[in-house]
C-alpha cells in the first residue's frame, strides 16, 4: 500500500470518529434534558418536605452542570463540523484519483518509437 493511501484512510478515520463523537455529544445532551424534565416532573406532580425539595435542587443542579459541559463541547465543536465535510468530500474525490493513477500504474505499456530508439 502506498503512503498516499495510508494517509487517506488516516484522514478518513479521523473524520468518522468526529461524526462519531458528535453524535455522543448530541446522545449525552439528549439523555441530560430527559433527566430534568423527571426531576420537573417530580417537583411539579409530588409534595415534599424541605429536604427533600433540597435534594431535588441539588439533583436538578448536578444534572445542569453536566449538560452545561456538555453544551460548551458542543460549542467548539461547531468550528469542525464544517471541516469535517470537507474532510470527508476530499477522501472521497482524492480517493477515486488515486485509484484511477494505481489502475494506470498497473496498466502502463510502454511503446517505443522505433524511428529514434533503433533495437539492435
């Protein structure tokens, strides 16, 4: 395998590991809004004393944090996104280019001009 393709799946690879990891971004936020809408729900629908209304805030706090987190990640990553598909739109072009020059490579006849190279 030549090093041009070596490099191209490196590429690739790290372009589907963005996909990858953008879509755990978006599972974990997804996941955290689920969680405060039960403790909403909780805090809307039961009664409770002042320690527990303290644990429900507290929960409600952590859960908050963690999507924040979450959501800063996001954030910077809206940066990559667009490089990401340029990524992926090249290796596919470079790809094929390379596959065409491999293919010519392989394929490759050499016809001499016997008017300037006499066989002796």
């Amino acid at each position: 395998m030549c090093k041009a393709v070596e490099f191209l799946e490196q590429l690739s690879n790290i372009s589907n590991d963005m996909i990858v990891y953008q879509n755990n971004l978006f599972k974990q936020l997804s996941q955290f809004d689920l969680m405060e809408q039960d403790v909403l729900h909780k805090i809307e629908r039961d009664t409770f004393n002042a320690a527990q209304g303290y644990k429900l805030a507290k929960t409600l706090k952590d859960i908050r944090n963690k999507r924040r987190v979450v959501k800063n990640e996001m954030e910077t990553f809206k940066y990559i996104v667009p490089l990401q598909q340029s990524i992926s739109t090249r290796v596919k072009n470079v790809n094929v280019s390379i596959n065409k020059t491999e293919n010519k490579i392989k394929n490759f006849k050499y016809h001499p001009r016997t008017n300037i190279l006499k066989v002796v």
